[in-house]
C-alpha cells in the first residue's frame, strides 16, 4: 500500500507570494495517476490537477503541478486570497486498487 | 451539469448500520468510478472505497471488513453501507465521481463531488 506524506503541515504566506507544497509517496507512482485537490472550511474539495501536471477545467494558470516518482509538487505561483485553503494530493492504484489521499498541506494567512 | 447529493440518517447509535445514498444528477452513472470519501472532524480525507458502473468494487484496506458499496444504475444511485460503526465513524460523508480511462491508463481525478452529509455516531 502507497502512503502518501505532504509537505509541509502548514505554511505561512502572504497574499503575492509563492506556494510551495510537497507529496511524497512511499514507493513510485505514475505521474498518470497523480491528483491534487483543494478544500476550502465546510466545503467539498475541488479537483485542481490531475496527471501530475493538467489543470481541471476552469483552474486558473498560477496552479501548477510537477513532479515524477516518488516526488510531486503544487505550486501556486501567487497567492490570491480565496488560495487559502487546505490542499490534498491522491494518488490511483492498481495495485492493490486504491485512491488514497496524503495527509494535507494548510495554507494560511501570514 | 452532473450532481451528486448525499442522502441518509445523521445519527446511527454504535454497532449499527450506518446507510447512505448518493444520487447523481445530470449524467449517466455509467463509464464512472463512484467513490465514497470521509472526513472526521478537524482532519483529512479518507477514501472509503468505490465501485464502477458494471457493479465492481475496491475498499480500503482499513475498512474493507464493514464496508459494501452497491449500484443502481435504473435511479442513477450509488449506495454506501457501513456496519458496526463506532464513534471514530463520525465524519463528513462525501460521494465523488472518479474517472480512469483503461485504455490510456490515465486517471483524469474525483471532478464531481456532493456537498457531504454529517454523520454522529452517538446513542
């Protein structure tokens, strides 16, 4: 089984600055079956990445995400206000079957 | 657009059955993965398990002894049931739509999801 460890628990930020975030799987998974979401308090996540690197439909150009292996990466390249959320990346598995979710990065408000 | 909607008791005494339903709307259930996700309280999410449209299905590991998720093509519902529940079963319970494409063994996300229902288990 594939865990999933972000990276950090939380970071500080203020609105302008760049986000970091970090997924690190416990054994190599496949950029095609990598997502990233983010939650918002009392709300559903929302899909923002998928395969790694492709933007769902509708996320603005200052997400992105990267990464290969064992290690993946969210970027926000300048935070606006309604970034500050929680954010959650997912990896599929095939074997076993699985869509397991790494713990969560907060991203607040410095 | 498709929707998803979460339906069931809020409250299950422990021990019991905790039942859930997830009606989509807008779409076909067929083609899809229709997961279920929870949240305890103040923590992360937690994939529960899925089954595709034709009736298979895949749980966590964790879970997988109390957990059966079952289809209803003809009311585009899917169904959670979760058994001998305890009070480290309190959570949000979301329903999503996953897609995986087989032939392309690409994974396109969870990119519908209901508005989550609270379930307490409490007597």
């Amino acid at each position: 089984e594939i865990v999933l460890t972000q990276s950090p628990g939380t970071l500080s930020l203020s609105p302008g600055e760049r986000a970091t975030l970090s997924c690190r799987a416990s054994q190599s998974v496949s950029s095609s079956y990598l997502a990233w979401y983010q939650q918002k308090p009392g709300q559903a996540p929302r899909l923002l990445i998928y395969g790694a690197s492709s933007r769902a439909t509708g996320i603005p150009d200052r997400f992105s995400g990267s990464g290969s292996g064992t290690d993946f990466t969210l970027t926000i390249s300048r935070l606006e206000p309604e970034d500050f959320a929680v954010y959650y990346c997912q990896q599929y598995g095939s074997s076993p079957p699985a869509l397991t979710f790494g713990g969560g990065t907060k991203v607040e408000i410095k | 657009q498709v929707q998803l909607q979460e339906s069931g008791p809020g409250l299950v005494k422990p021990s019991e059955t905790l039942s859930l339903t997830c009606t989509v709307s807008g779409g076909s259930i067929s083609s899809y993965y229709w997961s279920w996700i929870r949240q305890p309280p103040g923590k992360g999410l937690e994939w529960i398990g899925y089954i595709y449209y034709s009736g298979s299905t895949n749980y966590n590991p964790s879970l997988k002894s109390r957990v059966t998720i079952s289809v209803d093509t003809s009311k585009n519902q899917f169904s959670l049931k979760l058994s001998s529940v305890t009070a480290a079963d309190t959570a949000v319970y979301y329903c999503a739509r996953a897609y995986y494409d087989i032939l392309t063994d690409y994974y396109y996300g969870m990119d519908v999801w209901g508005q989550g229902t609270t379930v307490t288990v409490s007597s």
